[in-house]
C-alpha cells in the first residue's frame, strides 16, 4: 500500500510541475511515450482515466514506479538519483 501511494505522490507532483513548467524533461519525454501507447489503447476511458485501474492517465503515465495493469508499459529507471 505504501509504494502505491508514493506512485500515486509521484505522478501528481509531476504532473503539478509540468503546469507550472518546472517539469523535468526526462519524465515528460517518459510520460508522452507511455501516453503514446494509452491513446490506442481500448481501455482508455474518455475521462482520461485507464479503465483497468482507474488511474488517472495524466499523472499515473508520470510515475516512473507506475506501470500499464495490462503489460502496454513497465516501470521507468530514470538517470537521476533520489
């Protein structure tokens, strides 16, 4: 439960900074790659919620730790270090 929870911190905070363009550009090239794939894929809702999961697509696809619940796209190992 922890760790989903931090996926879910992760991906909203992420989010919020690309609003305010403080994104970082590694997790914005990683999340319009993963989205990319969301966009075809039949599960996708018109909300822009995954309809596997329930996750919002704009943040969840932000979360490096985060990770397609049927498989599309894995978990993300980004170049920096916490």
């Amino acid at each position: 439960m922890k760790l989903e929870i931090k996926k879910i911190k992760e991906g909203f905070t992420n989010l919020v900074k690309e609003k305010l363009n403080m994104a970082d550009q590694e997790i914005e090239d990683m999340s319009r790659d993963r989205m990319s794939i969301c966009n075809l894929c039949p599960s996708k809702l018109k909300s822009g919620r995954c309809g596997e999961c329930g996750c919002v697509l704009a943040a969840k696809t932000r979360s490096p730790l985060s990770s397609c619940p049927i498989n599309k796209w894995n978990q993300y190992e980004t170049n920096k270090t916490e």
